[in-house]
C-alpha cells in the first residue's frame, strides 16, 4: 500500500523572512502591513475545495495577533501545530531560550484552541550538530512529534545524513516522532521539490514524478507552503539578488501547482497519519 502524504502550512507573514540584513525584530512586526490574513484564508479555501486536512504551523506571534486564523482552521478540521514564537533559528538560541520560546507559542495555542498542541517545526528547519539539545527540549515543552529535520545541508541548517524516513526518537524527558522534511537522492546527492523556494522552482511534473518516488520507496512525502507564496503582489523585503530569488522565484505557479497536486494526491495531517499507525521506520 502507497504511504499517504502531509500537507502543512507554516503560518508567518511576508516579513517573517530569515537572517536577511533588515529583518524586522519581533518588537517591530506591528508596524509592518500584514498580509497574512488574507492569504491564509484563501489557502483554506483552497483545501475545502479538495476536501483535503492540512496541519498548520501556527507561529506564536501570529495566533497572539490574530487568534481567529487559529479558530477558523481548527473549525475547518485541520490540525493546529506550533512554529514557535518569535521566529528564531534554533542554532541562534541557547536550550533555555529555546524552551521558553516554544513554550510560550504553544500556551498562546492551547489558550485558544482550549486543548493540547501536539506538533512542532522550527523556523528554517534550522536543527543541526549544534543543537543536540532539541528533541530532549521539545520533549520537555510536552510535544509528542516534530517535522523540523531536513536531512541535507541548506543555508539555514539541516542535517547531512540525518534519517529519511519517519522515525522515533527517545529523551530523557521523554518520546517523540520526527518526520523529516522529504528528499530525493538526485545526481548523487539529495534534493528537496517539495515545499517553499523547491516547489515554486520545479516544474509541476518534476514534483509529480519526484512525489511518486518517494511514495514507491515506502515514505510519506511532507509537503510544506507558507500563506505569502500564493500571493505575487505581496511587498518585498530588500535583500541581496540571490535571495531575492530564493524568496520569490515563480510565487504565480504556487496556486496552480497546489490545485494539480491536491487533484492528484491524497493528503492527510501529521495527526492523522499518527493515528492511523502509518509509523513506517523506528529507531
């Protein structure tokens, strides 16, 4: 039996961008014009057009400043998760500053949902060597699954050689599931075309055919977007030409994309195919 696949969303806005020279601080985001409202509304228009159940990775800040984004996908039947605060690499943060920030998000999140959050993923996949203490300190915030690990190097992190394939990990503060961001061995090394700068860059029959390897290999693709890629005409942040591209290389492809690959593939969240037992590898 194919494995189902993961859609997920990261909830940010447009000025919520990584590690760029005039990237707002968190005290500042208020002063910005936010799009994120909008775009997300229009993303679950699009899932209930498919029917599809999508896990959304709320950032902290963004369910604090407009907790009925929170309310109205919760009562659309998808599944609220954490994306931390205040936006913060990992690798940036010491283990206390960490705890209290993912903490602090998932309080905000339970607060409105009125139930527990059981999911977590870090701002640009940002676990790596250097942060040994991640999963014993997601542990002990009390989540029971991560999808934060991206097993190959990219500019905010990742892991060389880290496990494809869901798997569990164990801590002294207690177990938790980890589902890796998908890749694909290509040319002799891995690469992602599912989610972010990846999806928007590849044509939609290179994912079609990528998606359908992952799946002959026995995995569950993750796929992952943030609300401002279906939005083209959402303001820009200034940055060098290279993440310029990065950023918003082909953002008018995103919706059409998300209309072929919800026509054509099952999609569950991360919840879902916990409950299911669909666990495919353990470690």
């Amino acid at each position: 039996m194919e494995p189902a696949n993961i859609f997920s969303v990261d909830v940010e806005d447009w000025f919520h961008i990584l590690e760029l020279e005039r990237t707002p601080d968190v005290q500042d985001w208020y002063l910005y014009p936010s799009h994120v409202t909008r775009n997300f509304i229009k993303l679950l228009e699009l899932f209930s057009q498919y029917e599809v159940k999508v896990t959304c990775f709320f950032l902290g800040w963004v369910a604090q400043a407009f907790p009925e984004l929170v309310r109205e996908a919760a009562r659309c039947g998808h599944e609220i998760a954490c994306h931390g605060y205040a936006h913060v690499l990992c690798h940036k943060l010491t283990p206390p500053e960490f705890l209290a920030d993912v903490t602090h998000a998932k309080g905000i999140l339970e607060d409105i949902l009125g139930k527990p959050v059981r999911g977590y993923r870090a701002p640009g996949f940002s676990v790596t060597e250097a942060t040994p203490w991640f999963f014993e300190k997601l542990a002990q915030a009390g989540f029971s699954y991560d999808s934060s690990v991206f097993p190959m190097r990219r500019a905010h992190g990742g892991l060389k050689g880290a496990c494809r394939t869901p798997y569990v990990v164990k801590t002294v503060c207690g177990t938790l599931v980890e589902f890796p961001i998908s890749v694909v061995q290509v040319w002799g090394g891995p690469m992602c075309f599912f989610g972010g700068g990846y999806f928007r860059l590849f044509p939609y029959w290179v994912i079609r055919r990528m998606t359908r390897q992952v799946m002959t290999e026995g995995r569950p693709v993750i796929f992952y977007v943030h609300p401002r890629e279906i939005d083209p005409n959402h303001p820009r942040m200034p940055m060098t030409l290279l993440r310029s591209f990065k950023s918003y290389v082909n953002l008018k492809t995103t919706e059409s994309k998300l209309h072929r690959l919800f026509n054509e593939f099952p999609m569950m969240t991360f919840e879902d195919y916990l409950s299911n037992s669909m666990l495919v590898d353990v470690a």
